[in-house]
C-alpha cells in the first residue's frame, strides 16, 4: 500500500471567499495574484481516505468522489454541493450516498464517451468502466497485459478544443510515468484501450490531471495541472500538439499540501477542485479559472438575446440563494443591477 498518512446570499458569497492557509496550503507567488486556494473540509459520510473526485455527468451540481480509496471497499459516493450566489461551491448538503461500488479506487475518476465513467484502482493496475445507471463496474481493464508497467495513478481523457482532443492519458503512481492511448467501442457497450504508450516521466508520483485553456490568468498556452501526492504539491505544465505535458515548461501552482489525490474542473464555476488523501482526507479548490460557456447566456441556448435579458430583469436586486434570484447576477457580485445589464449587452447574440 501506498504510505498515505444561510445567513443571507451575500454572506454566503464572502464566505467563500476564505481561504485555507490555515491548513498550510498555498499558491505560490507566481500565480498569488490570480489564484486563491479554500478548503472545503470533510465530506459527510465518505469514508477515508479519498480518491478520485469529478462531476455527474447531467447533474453539475453533484459531486462524485472515491471513499476508502485503494481498499477492496473502495467505492464511489455521491453528495450535492451548496452554491453562494456567485456559482462557487460554499460546501455540502447533506450526507454522500453510495453511487457505485469499485474497489482499490486511486485518483482517476472521470467521464468518457458514451458517459461512461472511468476510474483508476491501486496497487493493481486497473481501469474500471461504469455505464449510466451501473452500481458496479461494467468492465474492469487490466493494464499489465497492455504493457502500463507499475499501477496508475490517474487518467483523464483530452477536452475537446485541446491540442489531442479525445486521447486517454494515464498516469501511474508507481513510476510516476505518463501514457498516451486511445479507446474503441467494444460489443458491450464499453470500450478496449488501444497501444498505450509511454510517453514522459513526470515524477512526484501523479494522481489527478485537469487540462487548462490558454487565456486562463498566467496561462498563456494550453496546459495541464497534475497533483503529485509525493511532492504534496501541485504543477502545471503546457502541453504539447498530443496533449502531453512539456516537461521544461513546470511551474508549480499549490504548495504544501497533505498527499494530493484525485482532481476535476467544477462545470459551472471553473474552479479546479482536488481531493487530499492525507492530511485529514479534505477537498479543496483554487478560484480564479475562467467558468465555462458565457456568463451572460443565462439558459444556456447558446445565444445571449431578449430572452436572457428578461431573465435578468426579472431578478433585479439583491441575489437570493432561497429563491432562485442570482440568475442575472453576471458579475458574480452578488447583486442584479446594471454593471450586470451592461455586460449582458456587450454579449449580445451568439456566444
């Protein structure tokens, strides 16, 4: 085994705003004008340690993690986040549910084609496969045979619009080697994984890996983010024309941190969320990052029009979390009013 040691909106809102330097962690200077890091604490009803972290498929305000992480009662648990009225996540409500089981689950868990969910498990070497609607595996990939030497580690498919859009990456703990793949329907509805190949060693020993749009704030070209449990810190990387990270190109982003584990984009705030498997098995994010789709499409039918500036209009004031009220509020300071018209304005027509 691994050696692993409501007031109102508005307060809500600043709330959110603190930070976890408390805990020890830290951006690092480089990117302290940008970034910020907060610690959301425990998830009720996850046992530890934890693994791989993403979001549901056709729920983004359902957070997937792994509970009991690399044991034979590794599963996967489902807990709905509570938002402030900007979108970000302020914590949890209620206590996580079963979602699947998957025993020996490490740090990868996410979506691939067809919304079938891809985890990693640790120490032996395997990849599980969960359709929509499965509570256990569908298949289990075993990455010996394959030649994937060591055990992952993670995986993470390549976002569309990215440099290898498409392409599997795993990345194994033991070894902390990085491979490139691809995946082919098989005839049960899952998929084989085809030549996995070795590409860079990235060391630390890697556990979560989230890609970066260039344009984001310090990022200049596209990247990725990796959490290296053994260097409790985490790095980014640009990538190259495949996808791959370019090893000259490391700049660390979080520091400090107690064995860093799995990692996801939140779908609607943008924040880069991680699991932590030590250091009282937490959840933590960095805000900052661009959010998704325009702000200013408030149905998101891909068109900023009179039907969005209705919407806005029809919440104008302050936001209210109870009532549904922060749907106009485009600027994510809590309030419904002009600077949000304005922007809404200067987005008009199709995003």
């Amino acid at each position: 085994m691994k050696r692993r040691v409501l007031s109102s909106a508005l307060g809500v809102c600043v709330a959110s705003l603190v930070s976890a330097a408390v805990m020890g962690q830290s951006i690092t200077p480089e990117f302290a004008e940008s970034y910020t890091v907060v610690d959301l604490g425990s998830i009720p009803g996850v046992p530890t340690p934890y693994g791989g972290v993403t979001f549901k498929w056709d729920e983004p305000d359902v957070l997937l993690i792994g509970g009991a992480a690399n044991s034979l009662n590794g599963a996967i648990y489902a807990i709905q986040v509570e938002r402030g009225c900007d979108n970000f996540i302020t914590g949890f409500i209620g206590t996580a549910e079963l979602f699947a089981t998957a025993p020996r689950i490490d740090g990868g868990l996410t979506y691939g084609p067809d919304n079938i969910l891809f985890y990693t498990t640790y120490s032996n070497n395997t990849i599980g496969q969960i359709k929509p609607g499965s509570t256990e595996a569908d298949r289990v990939v075993e990455l010996g045979p394959l030649g994937v030497t060591g055990s992952t580690g993670s995986l993470m498919f390549v976002p569309e619009g990215m440099p290898g859009a498409g392409r599997l990456k795993i990345v194994t703990y033991s070894g902390s080697n990085w491979w490139d793949a691809t995946i082919a329907p098989d005839r049960n509805g899952t998929f084989d994984i085809i030549d996995p190949t070795l590409v860079v060693n990235v060391g630390g020993g890697p556990e979560g890996v989230v890609y970066i749009a260039a344009g984001n704030p310090n990022f200049l070209a596209d990247s990725v983010l990796i959490t290296k449990y053994g260097q409790n810190r985490v790095d980014a990387y640009e990538v190259d024309a495949n996808g791959d990270p370019i090893l000259s190109t490391v700049r660390p982003l979080v520091s400090g941190l107690s064995n860093p584990e799995g990692a996801a984009f939140d779908p609607v705030s943008g924040d880069f969320v991680f699991s932590t498997f030590g250091g009282g098995n937490r959840l933590l994010l960095v805000r900052g990052f661009e959010a998704p789709g325009a702000a200013a499409d408030l149905n998101d039918d891909g068109v900023v029009d009179v039907f969005d500036l209705l919407i806005l209009l029809s919440n104008w004031g302050l936001c209210s979390e109870v009532d549904g009220s922060c749907a106009g509020d485009i600027n994510g300071d809590c309030v419904v009013d002009v600077f949000d018209l304005l922007a809404l304005l200067s987005s008009w027509g199709t995003v």
